[in-house]
C-alpha cells in the first residue's frame, strides 16, 4: 500500500520496536496518530516528528479508553492503515505464573487488538485501499519454554490474523502479520538476556523490524517471519514438531535456570 500521506493509528508506540515503527512510517511520508500508556513517552515522540505524529493516552485493556481511540480516529475523516503493536511479555515457568499476570497477558496481547479492530474495521473499509497490520513473534508459530502464555496470545493472533485475512478477502482491507524474532528492546528482562547469550539466540534491532514492516506494506504481503534459523524452525514445528521437541529438550536446563523464582522475575514490559 501507498504510505506517503497515509493515516496511520500505531498501538503500543512507547516501547522500543513502536517507536522505530513510528520513525519508519514518518519517513515513508505517512500522517501518525500512536497510542500507548505512558503520556511522556507519546508526547516525546510527537515532538520528534512534529507536524506527523499526533498522540493519545489510552489503555486498550479499558472499553471507554477504546471508545476514546475509535472516535479520535473519527475525527481524522479516515484512517488508512492500524498497526496493532500493544503487546507485554512475562518469562517464567507457567506453573509459577500468578492468574492476574495470565489475564493481562491475554488482554493486552489479544482482547484488547480483537476489540479495537472491531471497532475500526468500519473506517478502514471506507478506503480505496487499507490495512491492519498485527505484530505477531516468531512464538506464534513455535511453542517455547518459558513463555507458555505469551505464546498462547501469539498462537492466537496469528489464527484472528488468518481468518481475518479470508474474511475480508473480497474487501479493500488487507490484513499483515508480522512475526519478529528475538528483538532487542526493553521487555527482555536480565534473565531474557543472559539465558539468551548462553543459548546464543540472535536478536535483531527494532530499526530492523521496522524496515522489514514497511517493506512488507510497500509490497502488500501477507505474512511474514523474520530470522534464520528461527524461520527453519517454524516451518520444521508444522512438518516434523517431534524434531523441535527434541531440540528445546536439550536447552530445556538453561531455560529452567534462568526462568525459576530465584532469578529475578520478569517484569510484565511493552514491546
């Protein structure tokens, strides 16, 4: 799709994967309303791109919040493009996981993208041509230790992704879904880190992940993985899953170490 002069709404703008989106997008010429958590942080990013970004408050975990965002957008006389970047990660054994971090995992990660879709889908289909773009993982595709309900919300996006996708096959509205590998930003924890550099996990930049987005927009693709090996190892978990098995068995000690209660725990951290 056409990015120059476009309207864009960017959830989850904060973190460091949203802001090199945003930066991305103002470059390619695009008109940028981000909404995320924290108000210093939004309006930091509107005094870098003066005159392309605009921002609002929100937590899309809240429907008044939402209905905020919705009529907000309405207020642009269009909106060409969402890009639902919100999401939050918590690294940890499952079994130690507390019900209220599992519930805000869920709702953030995928509730709160579901119903601001919802919502907006109305404005996107009056376009000549949009797009909703969800910002996905590589663990949307590959069941990993330790990340058991971050993977769960990913599993999840990337189903709503694909059957969204078929269901507006016949309409103007496109649907991208973006999967990243492991990213440096500040949502990996300490432990993330280290137990990273012990298993020698390559991680890409945030300027990176942007780039591939808007190279995926510019070409209107559909899916997209990013990473070697990381994308092997999707492909190889839907043909041959016993295989993947037997490989994260064997890292299995190191991700225990590093995800127990006497590591310090992994903050719940946007992306």
């Amino acid at each position: 799709m056409q990015l120059s002069a476009s309207r864009v709404l960017l959830t989850g703008a904060t973190g460091g994967m949203g802001q090199a989106i945003v930066a991305g997008l103002c470059a390619a010429g695009a008109q940028v309303t981000v909404v995320g958590r924290q108000d210093q942080a939004l309006q930091a990013l509107v005094s870098r791109f003066p005159g392309q970004v605009n921002c609002l408050q929100a937590d899309l975990r809240v429907a008044e919040d939402r209905a905020r965002v919705t009529h907000k957008v309405e207020q642009m006389h269009g909106l060409d493009l969402l890009i639902n970047a919100a999401g939050i990660n918590h690294f940890g054994l499952f079994e130690n996981m507390q019900d209220s971090t599992i519930d805000d995992l869920v709702q953030t990660n995928l509730t709160a993208t579901m119903q601001l879709t919802r919502a907006l889908l109305p404005l996107l289909r009056t376009q000549a041509q949009s797009c909703v773009v969800n910002i996905g993982s590589t663990f949307g595709s590959l069941g990993y230790p330790g990340f058991s309900v971050y993977c769960a919300t990913k599993f999840a996006l990337r189903g709503f992704s694909e059957a969204l996708r078929r269901e507006l096959a016949d309409t103007n509205v496109g649907v991208l879904y973006l999967a990243p590998r492991a990213t440096r930003t500040e949502m990996n924890s300490a432990a993330v880190e280290a137990m990273n550099a012990e298993l020698q996990v390559s991680m890409d930049s945030p300027e990176l992940v942007a780039a591939r987005l808007i190279k995926a927009l510019d070409n209107d693709l559909r899916e997209v993985h990013l990473g070697y090996p990381e994308r092997l190892f999707v492909r190889l978990n839907s043909l041959l899953p016993r295989l993947v098995d037997k490989a994260l068995r064997r890292q299995l000690p190191t991700i225990r170490h590093y995800a127990t209660p006497t590591i310090p725990a992994s903050p719940v951290k946007e992306h």
